[in-house]
C-alpha cells in the first residue's frame, strides 16, 4: 500500500526527474525523499524511476503510475474540499417546510438567501400545515418550519420573521368596497364572512375570533375553509366577505377588492422560523447564520 505523502512526493520526482529539485518543491531534504520513493517501489513492488548518477527516468512502470497517482490526488483533494465545504455548511440539504399563506410574503425571501449565500445547499420544499410542520420538526424529517404561533414543543426554537396587518377582501360590488377611507371591525357585525377552519386553520380562526369577540363584532359565518386561495375564489364570487393577511393582496382575483381594516393591534398577523435546536445539520445553522 501507499500514502498520500508518497504519491505526493513520487509526482513531484517524475515531473521534475531530479531528486534534489524535487526535494527542493516539497521544502524537504533528499534523503528523506529517496527514502520515501523506495518505500513507495517496496510496496508496489515494482521500479517506477531508472537512477543513475546524472540521470532520473520514469519506468514503463512508472509513466503508467503517474496518471493514477494525479487521479488519486486529485480525489483526496476533492474529498477533503467536500466534508469541509459540508461541515461549514457550503453544501448539503435543507428541508424546509411552509404553510399555503406564508408562501406570498416570506418564502421567496429565504429561497433568494439561500441561492445567493449558499448555492451549494439543496432546498427541499413541502407545504404542510403548522402542526404538521411541528411534528415533522421534532421528529427530525424537517430542518426548518414557517409556522405560525404558538410554537409549544420546549425542543424547537423560534424567530418572529414576518409581522402583517388583515386586509378586508371583498366582492367588488359590496357596499363596504366603496367606502372612501378604511373600514372599522363594526363594519362586519352581521356580515357574511368567509371563516377559517378552526382544524386545519386553526390561527386564523382563532385570530380572528378573538379580534371580533374583543371589539363585540358578530359576522355571519357563511363557509370554513383553510387556504387563503379558496377564501378568496369565494370572495371573488361574491359568497362574503373575509379577513385575510395582507400578502394574500398579492394575489389577483377578478370581481374582489381589498381594504385596510383598522385594527387594536395594527400587525396582528405573525409568521414564525422554527427548528429543533438539536439538529445536527450544519446547512442549517449556516443558514440560519445568514438570515
């Protein structure tokens, strides 16, 4: 067998055919050079240099093993860059999860940090509701979460990333949409709304309960739906009004308007980063580190 050190060593003799020059380009002396040539044809067991006094030749042998001798090099060289570029965190795989709503505000964000400060890092995507998202936190099949509060599990940190006002959307021909100036939560008291489902929305709803029950509001709930997209499509469709988070703006439906809403909490909406402090995955922390 042989070692890097060797091949090494025996590389810089065949290029330079000169053992005092080679010597020389590894900042060594000879002896120890030739020393490390003959272990080297020990272990091959074959002569890879004809030596004279004046002259150093490879040998048939010798020219054969050069080629893979740069090969090999070149391999540990790649291999030692890899499992340092992965333990800072350069390369490797990110699993990120996220709800429907958070997508139309924060989710390009992250996605545009990770391309630009770790292009060698791999996103995974999967859209999953917030407690989904937290089982698949603690569980370890998740590195990252945009979840929505609370975040209960003691084993997950957490970082407010995102705070946004409600937006009223409403069919274009409602009375409330052509009211100058913003609408106040009275403004919906026996009004039809489109509700969010208190399972698989349960933020939202429960958001949204509160926030009425504190100013003494009572909408008519018509539907329960869980994706903003659909609570819109009914909006559109002139089947209520609803309360959405004001990057649902983003999004252009024919036959619906949004207003501002004036609220006690002017940002009442909340969007969280959560992860498992104990995850080992150093493309993790290197992106967290970036954010």
């Amino acid at each position: 067998m042989f070692t890097l050190t060797q091949l090494t060593n025996f590389v810089a003799v065949a290029e330079e055919l000169h053992f005092g020059r080679a010597a020389e380009r590894l900042r060594m002396t000879q002896p120890p050079l030739s020393r490390q040539i003959q272990l080297l044809e020990n272990g091959l067991q074959v002569r890879l240099f004809d030596r004279t006094n004046r002259t150093v030749r490879l040998t048939p042998a010798g020219r054969a093993f050069l080629g893979e001798a740069r090969r090999l090099l070149k391999q540990a060289e790649h291999a030692t860059l890899s499992v340092r570029q992965f333990s800072a965190g350069e390369v490797g795989t990110i699993a990120i999860g996220f709800t429907a709503a958070s997508a139309y505000a924060q989710l390009g964000r992250l996605l545009e940090t990770a391309s630009s400060a770790l292009p060698g890092v791999e996103v995974v995507l999967r859209e999953m509701v917030t407690r989904d998202q937290l089982e698949a936190l603690s569980e370890g099949s998740l590195d990252l979460g945009l979840v929505r509060p609370p975040v209960p599990d003691a084993e997950l940190d957490s970082r407010t990333v995102l705070r946004e006002p409600l937006l009223a959307a409403l069919p274009e021909g409602h009375p409330l949409a052509r009211r100058e100036g913003p609408l106040s939560l009275a403004d919906f008291d026996g009004e039809r709304l489109i509700m969010y489902s208190p399972i698989e929305a349960r933020y939202f709803h429960d958001l949204l309960i509160s926030v009425f029950r504190a100013a003494g509001v009572v909408p008519v709930y018509a539907q329960y739906l869980s994706q903003v997209h659909s609570i819109l499509a009914l909006v559109g469709g002139g089947w209520g009004a609803a309360l959405v988070p004001e990057a649902a703006a983003q999004l252009r439906y024919v036959g619906l308007r949004f207003k501002e809403v004036e609220l006690p909490e002017p940002r009442p909406v909340e969007l969280n980063l959560a992860w498992r402090g104990s995850n080992d995955n150093p493309a993790l922390h290197a992106f967290l580190d970036r954010l």
